[in-house]
C-alpha cells in the first residue's frame, strides 16, 4: 500500500475525529505506519473541525496533512476550504445531503454520499460519518471485516458497546453504495 493521507472535514459533531480515529486503529491493525492529527478546539461545537490521518508502510514523518490524496467533506465550509488542496488524481467524498453543489475539480475522483440522509433513513441519525468511511473503504478496497471489528473495539468505549452493531451496519450501508 502506498501512503494515504487522508483529511475528514465537516462540522464539530458529526463525528469527524472518532471517523479518523477508527481508519487510524484500522491502520495499526492492519500493521500499518498511522499517523491521526486531530483539530478542534473553539470549532468543536458547530464550526469546521478536521483530522488528518496517514497511513502506510512506510514510517511517518509529519502527522501534518496540506495536500491530502483524500477528501472527506461533510459539509460545505470543508468542501469550499479544502477541495483545492487535494492531489491532482484524489478523491474528494461529499455528503450530498448537506453539500448541494458539485465538485469544480475534473483531475479527482468525487463520489457523492447522502450520508445525513441515508443514516436518518436507516434509523442511525448520528452515524452519516461511517457511513462515508464505509464507502472510504471501498473506495480504498480495503475493507477487511476483521480489522473492522477489531478497530471498532477499539473506538467504542465499553460505556458505548451498544452502538457496534449500529456502526457495523453504517459502513456496509456506505460500502454497499
């Protein structure tokens, strides 16, 4: 595998960093070199938060992502801040529910995911942002039900074991698109 960087962009709520946090456990499962550099602070209640997460065989040098091969974007304020940095032959990841315009970019790969409304639908509300990690995942073709469930034990605290099975069901809802 060749090292991905990746940036997940969207609103503060919606799951940005557990989304980066759970392909960077998946990474190191999958014994990879992983690198998660969240941002939050006074956006984490509703303004941009992003996180950037690297992934590859070889040892990571900066956590800092400028140019990332992959776009998450979840909301517009992300897409209009980060589109133009992506490397020429990436792949942006839109939430079209809440992103209503197209990608300006012709050198990318977009595919567009109507997460919110997909997650709202399939009775999983505060889940759209693995529902667009499943679909990372395939877009990736690196979806190793093993390494899944293992991350997810990872990231879903004991307090929260409930949610497994909803998060399982969000990324094959976002794998199967």
């Amino acid at each position: 595998m060749a090292t991905k960087q990746i940036l997940f962009s969207g609103f503060g709520g919606q799951g940005i960093l557990f989304a980066g946090k759970f392909l960077a456990y998946k990474g190191l499962i999958d014994d990879k070199q992983v690198s998660w550099l969240p941002s939050y602070g006074p956006e984490m209640r509703g303004g941009t938060a992003s996180c950037s997460v690297i992934i590859g065989d070889e040892p990571v040098g900066s956590p800092i992502v400028s140019n990332p091969d992959i776009l998450i974007a979840m909301n517009l304020p992300s897409l209009d801040k980060f589109e133009s940095t992506v490397q020429k032959g990436g792949i942006i990841i839109a939430d079209s529910t809440l992103i209503e315009r197209k990608v300006a970019r012709d050198d990318v790969t977009v595919y567009y995911v109507p997460a919110t409304k997909m997650a709202g639908e399939n009775g999983i509300p505060t889940l759209a942002n693995m529902i667009i990690v499943g679909k990372l995942l395939k877009a990736m073709d690196d979806f190793n039900e093993d390494s899944v469930n293992a991350a997810l034990g990872k990231v879903i605290s004991a307090r929260h074991a409930s949610m497994l099975d909803f998060n399982l069901k969000a990324l094959k809802l976002g794998y199967d698109l």
